[in-house]
C-alpha cells in the first residue's frame, strides 16, 4: 500500500472511504457489541476489500458494522510503518515514562507533532471515534481498554519486531496497549477540542467524494 498521504485528497482530506467508514462506526459503533473484537465473514471481508480497492462504488451504509471495522482494522495495519510511525516508537515510549500526566501529554503532544499530517489527521478521527465507543461500553461491551488491546498491535510497533523474541513481543505489545489507552482517554487533552466529535460530520459538510482511483487502493 502506498503511504497514507499519497491516499488523501489534494486537500489533506482522508480517503473517502476511510472517511464514510469512520462516520458510520461513529454513529453504530457505540451500540454494537464486540465491535472491532469479533470478526466478520471472511469471505464478506475479501470481496469488500477487492471491491474497495479496485476503486468500485461501494454502498459501504448496507454492509454490517462489525464488517467495515475490520475493513478499518486492515486498513490500518496495512499503513506503510504503520499509523503510530516505527520510526517514532522510542519517542513514544520515552513520553509514556513520564510520571506526571501533564509531563506525560505534554511528550506525547510534542511526539505527535513529528508524524505525517495525514497520520495525525486519521490518528485524531480514530481516537475520537475509539473513545465515543469506549464511553459507550454498557452497550458496545468494548471498554477503551478492550479496544487498545485490539487495535493497538495494528498502530504502533517497534522497527526490529521481526527479530524479537516472543517473551520481548509481548512486552512491546503491552506497551503499546499501555499508549493507546492512554491516547484514548486523553485524546481531548493531547490533541485538544478538535480531536473531539470529528468522527460525527454531519453528511453535508463531508468532504466531496475523491477520485475513485485514488481510494483505498493497495500499491
């Protein structure tokens, strides 16, 4: 897949898509239970996501919510050194070592400032949106320490995880959870009130609709 950015409009919007997807988990995500923890028909999966990355006009409203957040869990693990950035794993580490929250999200912002715009734009939607649903967790059964623990290995991992030892793996992979939640809980803070209800566009004011060819496409 190519990197996120060269997927986002000319004006930095986020993929069409991506965005439908975000808007419609927004709105349903709260009331479906296990969402982004059950998984949907494998079959259903493939023929959407072939569909999707062939650029085919996708009524993406009729397809079952658990299936479009597995649509997004593939498309965020297929992000190219992932959403999070490898590269910026140590830094993210290094702010989660903080003592103090207000340390802590101060170091968290200042890493957050070093991704893509694209990455930071989608990172933002997706927070809000995980929170939304993790405020939500007496009907979607999804605390947002549920959905760290899901989502967390698609956003971040380390540049050698390929070379670590499996008792190494996990501790990476506790560590990420560690963030994400902490992301999750705190997105207001870290990322300030527009990282707030930007899952919930109203239909009208979504950007207008990409070029198809430049959708979810996978390079």
């Amino acid at each position: 897949m190519q990197p996120l950015a060269a997927l986002c409009g000319e004006d930095g919007t986020l993929p069409q898509p991506i965005q439908v997807v975000l808007d419609i988990l927004h709105q349903q995500g709260p009331s479906t239970e296990g969402i982004f923890r059950l998984a949907a028909s494998g079959t259903a999966f493939r023929e959407l996501r072939e569909a999707l990355d062939s650029g085919a006009d996708v009524d993406l409203g009729s397809q079952p919510v658990l299936l479009l957040a597995v649509i997004l869990k593939d498309f965020l693990r297929s992000i190219p050194a992932k959403l999070l950035v490898t590269d910026l794993y140590e830094d993210w580490m290094a702010a989660m070592q903080k003592s103090v929250k207000e340390e802590k999200v101060e170091e968290l912002k200042a890493v957050a400032e070093k991704l893509p715009a694209a990455n930071l734009l989608l990172l933002k939607r997706l927070l809000s949106l995980l929170q939304h649903i993790g405020h939500n967790a007496s009907t979607s059964r999804m605390s947002c320490s549920n959905l760290a623990i899901c989502l967390g290995p698609n956003l971040l991992s380390p540049a050698s995880e390929d070379l670590l030892p499996l008792e190494a793996m996990l501790e990476v992979t506790q560590k990420v959870k560690v963030l994400v939640e902490f992301l999750i809980d705190n997105c207001r803070e870290v990322f300030g009130e527009e990282a707030t209800g930007l899952s919930s566009l109203p239909a009208e004011e979504s950007p207008a609709p990409m070029d198809r060819s430049t959708g979810m496409r996978r390079v």
